[in-house]
C-alpha cells in the first residue's frame, strides 16, 4: 500500500472511532443536547480529508501516521468538549479549521523550510515579543493568575504557543551553528563565553517571562525543551544536569519571589491538606480519576455536573480534560490517550532521525520535544505524579492557539519527512535546492 | 545525533509509562477514596435515585419529595420539603452541599433502595438492565401533621420541645422543636438557617431539642422519685411526711420552690399531697431515705443512662441522667451526689423531653416502657409494604400497682395541684408540671409530663420551654393541653 493510501485507511479508522464517540455521548446526553450537534463530526471529518488530499499533492513521501494520529486527537478532544459543552465543540471545530488552513499554508508556502535558518534571530526576537505581549498593559488578559492571553477584540489568543514553535526553530538553527563548539573535546570542557552566552540569555530570558507571565508550566516546558535540545545537539549529559540545575536555582529563587509556586508545590505533597480550597482542583481531578475504574462510566455518563450545571473540576475543557475522560473511559481509555500520545511521538523522532541535516533533525527533534514534554507536564499534574501547572493538553484540551500551532507543527514535520523520505528513495526533490549546499 | 534522539524517546516512554501507573494507583485507591467527604461519585450515585417519598401517618401528608431536573442528560433527584418547617428534625435533609441529617441519613439505605431486602435487590437490579431510574422506598411516618402544626404552633417563638407518644405502643406522634427550620433552605441559603434569632441563645435551629436538648428535670423528676418510693415498698400515697418550709442536707437548709402550689410550710401532708403540690422538702427527705443508688436505679428503668432508641441518628440522639461537663456522670459513692436535691430534678441531673415523655407514656401504660418509634411502615415503590414497625415492650419500669397509684396522684396534679391550666373538659388528664431553675439570670427551663385520659391514656405528653420567668404550670401546661386537645379530638 502507498504511504498516502495507508494515510487514508488510517485516517478513516480515526474517524470511525470519533464518530462512535460523539454519537455515544449524543445517545447518553440526546435530552439536553440538540440533533443538529452531531453534524459537528462531519465537517470536522471534511477538514482532515481536506487535508489529506493536500499531503497526496504535495507531500506523498511524508510520514503516513502523523496526520491520522493528530486527527484522532483532536477528535477525542472534539468529542470530550463536545461532552462537556456542546458550543465549546463548535468554537473549538472552527479552531481546527484555522489551523488545518494553516497547516496547508505551511506546506505550501515552505516547501523550503531551511529557509527559516537564514532569519533566525528574526525569529527569536519575534518569540520574545510574543512571550512578553501578555504582559503589555491593554492587550494583555490574566486568566486563573496567569498572563497569557492577548485579547483583540472578536478574539483572544496565547502568543506562547506561537513563540514556542518560533524558539525552537531558533534553537535549532542556532546549535547547528555552534554544535562543534558546545560539544567540547572533553566531557568536561566547558566552550567560550561568547558560544555560550545566548544560551544563558534563553535561559534568563525564560525565566523572566516566567516571573512577568506567573506561568510555571510555559517556564517548565520552554527550558526543558530548551535543555532536551541541547542534549540532541551535542549528546553531552553534563548540559542536561547543568541545565536542571540551573532550572532549579532560578525556579527556587523564583519560589521566594512568587507564593503561588510554593503554593503549588505543597498542594502536590498533600492534596488534602486544604481539600475545599488550593487543593480543590487536584483533589477533584484524583476523585474523577479513581472512580473511572477500568472502563469508566461511559461517555457522557459521568459524575461531572454538579446540580446548578456547573463542573466539579474548574477548567474541566482545558487543562483537566483527562480527568474527565478518564472517569468516563476509565484506566483503559487514559491508558489509550497516553498510547496515542507515545505513538505521536515515537513517529515525530523517527521523521527526525531519516532526517539527513542536522537542522532538521533538530527542528523535528526540538518540536516533538516540546509535543512531549507539554503532555507529560499536564498528563502529570492532572494525575498528581508532578506540581500541577496550567498548560494545555496538545490537540485535545479545548483552546484555539494551542490547536492552531500545534497543526502548523505538524505541517513542518510532514514537510520534513517528505523531503527526507524522498531522498531516501531517490525520488526528485520538491524544486529545492540540494541538500548539503548553503541553503540560502 | 540519532543515538541522542533515540535516548530521548526512551526518556519519554519512560515518563509516560509513569503516567499510565500513577493511574492504576488511584485506581488501586479508588475504595478508600470513594468515601471522602466531597468526592461527588458517590454523591450523584445517590442523586440519580429517585429517593423514596416521607409520609405523615395519614399516608397522604407529604413531608419530602423528589423535583427532578436534568443536569447534563441524566435526570437528577433534588429534595423538596414541603411542610418546610414542620418536622424538618425528624425528617432531616438530604443535600449534595451538606450530606444528610435526621431519617433522610439514618434511612438513607431504604430511601435510596440500596437496603439488602431481597425484594429490593431484585427492583435495583431490574431497574439496572432496564436502564430505568432506581427508586427508592417511601416513609410511612407514625407523626401526626395536624397535632405536630398545633405543637409548632403554640411553641412559635419560643425555645423548647414538645413529644407526644402513644403509651400502649410506643408511636411518637408529635415530636417537635422549636425554633426550628426550612430544610429547603440548607442547600443554597445556609446562612439564613444559621443565622435565625430566637428567644434563647444560641438558637441552634438545627439542634433537635427532643432527642438532642438537655434540660433539668426539675420537679417532673419526682413522678420518677415517687415511683422509686412506692415500687420499692417503702412508701405509700398515704405515707405522712412533715414539711417545715425546707429541708436539711449536710446541715443546709434547701427551701421549698415557688412554683409550688398552696401555703409556704404544709406541716403534715401525705405523700399524694407532695406530688400534687410539688413540695420540694418533702422530695428532698424522701430522696435522702432512698438513697441515691435506689433513685438512679428507678431513672435507669424509665430509660435514664441510655440513648432513647429512635429511628433517627445515633448522633442525634443523648441519654439522660446526671452529668459532670459534658459528660454522663456515674456516682460512685453515695457521698457523690447531693440526693436530696436529685430527687426533685436539679443537681447535675438533665433530661431530654423525648426521655420524659418516655415516664409518661410509662406510667400510662401501666409500668411497661414500649420502645418509641417514628416510622410505622416502609412501602415498596408500588405502594405495597415491604416492612411494618411492631410495637416492642422495651422494659418494665414499674409494677401495675405503682403506675395505678402514680396516675391517681398525677391526676391530683391537674385537678387541684401545679398543673391545673392542663385541663380539658370532659377528659382526665394526668400530669406533673416542673420549674428548674438553671442559674441563669433567673430564667428557667418549664416543664409539663403527662397523659391523658387517665383511665385510658391514648396520649402521653412532655413539654418543655426554656429560657422562661413563668413556671412550668403557667407556660408549658397550657400548651400541652391545646396538643392532647387535637389528638384527643
């Protein structure tokens, strides 16, 4: 089978299990939710077939598991929300629709995506803007004790999740640069100041828009991301336990600064030390998680709502949607989602080691990083095995940027597989420059 | 570079592995976690029941009933009172904000069908495959509505308690308390609940006074010191005591109590004559000729000691008898309590008024104490019955003779004694009034015990008012009479 026709049955497979989803919570919640709902799957479905004819056009080397496994992802993510607040589906449908169009844009528009290492610093300064607009007074929303929203009007969005993506090609243009310098001759060699010393501002950089943002999480994930690169690029585990330290240092420094990390921290020691207060959320999420049992209560059957139509669990669409999927899918259907989530990124790192330039292996590498590291953080905040910290779970948790930048991560990572399937089998390039000459 | 990115792969699995098992672990805790106070599983477990209904004893007066509501596709089952304050102790609430109180907790497993009948079982499990709403068994309870509106009624502003038992089987047919509250309020409006004023303080209008409140006897506790006299033997009605105005103890001097009735100083008076008129002193030497031992001995066979046995919470309920703090206090020597002043009802001797309506219905029914009980029948959800309470002898606290000999004199209470405002026309009515002080700015905790009619008693009655300046006679007599009026009726 071609890789594009196993794209299609995959793709089809996912879409069969989505819809058996939504039509199981329809059927639970047909009382309350409004026939017209279920025709939500349909042009949710339309997109991604939408997008598959554009991968067989454009991309038909490019990895045929990444597609479907984010089509299934948004789509349990579709049907959770859909779940929990039928409107929120609808919103979060558009939001997929933006960034397939975006994903498409992508592929089209970057069919030399090496481009991208030309305008690094462009690049950088442009996710350092991004990261502090929150923070602009006027334009700059908090939400839950967090600055993260930039709010224009009809919409609001997170510019970190776009940063996010603009750093890490930033990073992996800059130590494919320097990779030779910072991998030292010795395990103990440390390189000049002057290699070095844009790696601390990123640190310190991080870190600040940690403080200004109060995000725990985005500070967690960008300087793990931060450090996992490093590691790809020189294979030194000296940067790695440098780099967690020097992490640690500053989030304790910052642990004076601000209550709400230590806050958060105590909360994970003990959830029910203040049950009906801080450790309302975790506490919460652990009862949804426990009483799911093996096989949950069915969607659509759990114990979410209290009376006034509210949800036990605030942010239940977001940051806590396992939870909900967990006590309505039970272990099984948790154990699944993190399956998917293996999956995604098990492909990501193959599409980054076919990858025959050290700054695709980087960029792919970095950005599947980033997918990972991202799930981890809230998979494990939700289950109490780590500090919970606010940020969103890739594909699933309802929220349009998140989405959004997610879908363009995608077409950067088909675009990159692509080309090095393509060279594998020999096949022409997409009228790129060869490989190996300067790419600009 | 791929040998560093196959590394990372590994971290990660690594890490997501450790997610799938944190998972496992909570559902390996899952027991023990269910049961936490504010796990909502179990709570919506039990709203999506279509709880049973609670009945007066007229099996039509609805004191609690479901208003269904849908939330996220799943009907829900909220509770509705519709007497609002009118037995909201007995029956208690059941809420998702505050879990449950009074027979909505203790019966929660019949309201919700989750008791172990095998006829149940077989509806829940039906109701299971057929993907029906569970529902739950109704309350048939033994509490007469209109006799419970005239007790609410007549203790409107007040802090006290009225019980009213039936004597021959034990059926509590009015047990109010007073101020009391409107359960449909506890859900969303606590602070109201909370935060109601009355004529005492604290008003505690969640406190079921009946089961829960403790008063000092007072002179009522002399049925049970004239009970002890005569059933021991020692003593008759006729038996002559002299009374000098006092008595004496450790060479103190203890003075009669205004509320009784007549001159200061009796002189001669038989024993039947210092029930009537309630003569403290005379209480005071018969009590230190008993003793302690034998005193208590007789309270405990009225119930003294224990915990009343009701349908409704454990923790709902206190016994009776002499306490040190909050405590129940077991003398050991008889040197440990003042008995003269015991065998009128003060020292640290408190009661509650479903514990004296208890001595009442005793005397009523001839010596024989029967377990008091609220709720007559359980129903099935189609109306059939799937358990009836039998009336149960609980103990003999007297013989037929004394309790003969007791009513005789009681009834001298309300004809000529302390009690007289307790009479109805046409019928005899028995009875003991009391007066305790408690030391507090000279307020006083009234009292009336008593039955009628007194050849055939229907109704034994004990009411309690406290934080009063009247006397037991004044205050709570009246209003135990206009109670037994609707019940005798």
């Amino acid at each position: 089978m071609s890789l594009r026709n196993r794209e299609l049955v995959s793709l089809l497979a996912a879409g069969l299990i989505v819809t058996l989803g939504f039509a199981s919570v329809y059927l639970a919640q047909q009382s309350t939710i409004s026939r017209g709902s279920i025709s939500y799957i349909a042009v949710f479905l339309g997109l991604y077939l939408i997008a598959h004819i554009v991968t067989r056009v454009q991309l038909p080397y490019a990895d045929p598991y990444l597609l479907p496994l984010a089509a299934l992802l948004t789509g349990i993510g579709v049907t959770l929300i859909y779940r929990i607040n039928p409107d929120q589906a609808l919103r979060q449908g558009a939001w997929v629709a933006v960034g397939l169009v975006l994903f498409v844009a992508a592929i089209i528009l970057m069919r030399d995506y090496r481009k991208l290492e030309g305008i690094k610093y462009t690049l950088g300064v442009a996710a350092v803007i991004l990261l502090v607009l929150p923070a602009v007074p006027g334009i700059g929303r908090t939400i839950n004790g967090a600055t993260l929203w930039v709010d224009l009007g009809p919409f609001v969005f997170q510019p970190g999740e776009l940063a996010k993506v603009l750093i890490v090609v930033f990073l992996a243009s800059y130590l494919r640069d320097r990779r030779d310098v910072l991998k030292g001759a010795h395990w103990y060699s440390l390189p000049p100041i002057r290699h070095l010393g844009p790696l601390i501002v990123v640190w310190g950089a991080a870190i600040v828009v940690l403080i200004l943002t109060n995000d725990l999480g985005g500070g967690l994930l960008y300087f793990s991301v931060f450090v996992a690169m490093l590691y790809i690029a020189t294979g030194r585990l000296l940067y790695v336990v440098g780099g967690l330290a020097l992490f640690a240092a500053g989030a304790l420094a910052v642990y004076r600064v601000t209550p709400h990390v230590a806050d958060r921290v105590a909360i994970w020691l003990d959830p029910w030390s203040d049950p009906n207060g801080a450790g309302y959320q975790l506490v919460q999420s652990i009862y949804a998680i426990s009483s799911g049992g093996l096989f949950g209560s069915g969607l659509g059957r759990g114990a979410l709502f209290t009376p006034d139509g509210s949800t036990y669990i605030p942010f239940l669409e977001t940051d806590f949607i396992y939870s909900a999927l967990v006590q309505e899918l039970g272990l099984a259907g948790g154990a699944a989602l993190v399956l998917l989530y293996v999956l995604f990124v098990y492909r990501g790192f193959r599409v980054a080691m076919l990858a025959q330039d050290g700054f695709s292996k980087l960029l792919i590498g970095g950005l599947t990083s980033t997918f990972a590291i991202q799930a981890f953080l809230i998979l494990g905040g939700v289950t109490g095995l780590i500090p919970l910290t606010g940020i969103t779970l890739p594909f699933v948790s309802y929220g349009g940027s998140s989405v959004v930048a997610n879908l363009l991560i995608l077409g950067l990572a088909l675009s990159v597989s692509d080309r090095a399937n393509r060279r594998m089998l020999g096949a022409p390039d997409r009228g790129l420059a060869p490989l190996g000459a300067p790419a600009r | 570079m791929n040998r560093e990115l196959r590394r990372l792969f590994l971290v990660f699995a690594l890490l997501f592995t450790a997610l799938v098992s944190m998972g496992t672990y909570w559902l390996w805790r899952a027991p023990s976690l269910e049961a936490r106070q504010g796990n909502p599983t179990q709570v919506v477990r039990d709203v999506t029941t279509k709880r049973g209904l609670i009945y007066a004893s007229d099996g039509e007066t609805i004191l609690a009933r479901n208003r269904g509501r849908e939330v996220s596709g799943r009907r829900w089952f909220l509770r509705r009172y519709p007497t609002r304050d009118l037995v909201a102790h007995v029956v208690g609430y059941a809420t998702l904000e505050r879990s449950r109180t009074g027979l909505e907790d203790s019966m929660n497993d019949f309201l919700t069908g989750g008791n172990s009948d095998l006829s149940t079982v077989i509806e829940r499990a039906r109701a299971r495959f057929q993907g029906d709403v569970r529902e739950g068994n109704d309350l048939v309870l033994t509490i007469d509505a209109e006799a419970q509106a005239k007790a609410m009624e007549v203790l409107e502003g007040m802090c006290g308690s009225i019980v009213v038992l039936e004597p021959s089987t034990g059926r509590v047919l009015v047990m109010a308390s007073s101020p009391s509250y409107d359960p449909n309020l506890v859900a969303r409006r606590f602070d109201e609940v909370l935060g109601q004023r009355a004529a005492c303080d604290p008003a505690a209008p969640l406190l079921n006074r009946a089961t829960q409140g403790l008063y000092a006897p007072g002179s009522t506790f002399k049925l049970v010191t004239a009970a002890a006299a005569l059933d021991t033997g020692l003593h008759t009605p006729q038996s002559m005591f002299f009374d000098p105005g006092y008595c004496t103890e450790y060479g103190q001097r203890v003075f009669n109590y205004s509320d009784q009735s007549g001159p200061e100083r009796f002189g001669q008076v038989t024993l039947g004559e210092a029930v009537e008129h309630s003569i403290n002193a005379v209480f005071c030497d018969l009590g230190q000729d008993l003793g302690t031992d034998t005193v208590l001995e007789y309270a405990r066979r009225f119930g003294f000691y224990e915990k009343p046995p009701l349908e409704t919470p454990e923790g709902e309920r206190v016994a009776s008898g002499l306490y040190e703090g909050d405590k129940l206090f077991e003398p050991e020597l008889e040197s440990d309590v003042d008995v003269g002043r015991l065998a009128f009802g003060q020292e640290r001797l408190l009661a509650t008024p479903l514990q004296m309506a208890m001595v009442a219905a005793a005397i009523a029914n001839g010596g024989e104490s029967m377990r008091p009980f609220v709720v007559d029948r359980i129903l099935k959800p189609d109306d059939s019955v799937l358990s009836g309470t039998k009336p149960e002898r609980l103990r003999t606290a007297v013989a037929p003779d004394t309790a003969a000999e007791l009513t005789a004199m009681m009834e001298l209470v309300t004809e000529s004694g302390t009690g007289r405002r307790a009479q109805i026309p046409g019928v005899r009515v028995a009875g003991k009034t009391g007066t305790a002080e408690t030391g507090r700015n000279d307020r006083n905790d009234t009292w009336f015990v008593g039955f009628a009619p007194a050849n055939n008693p229907e109704v034994a009655i004990a009411v309690t008012i406290s934080d009063q300046s009247g006397t037991g006679g004044a205050v709570a007599a009246p209003k135990a009479k206009e109670v037994m009026e609707v019940l005798l009726r």
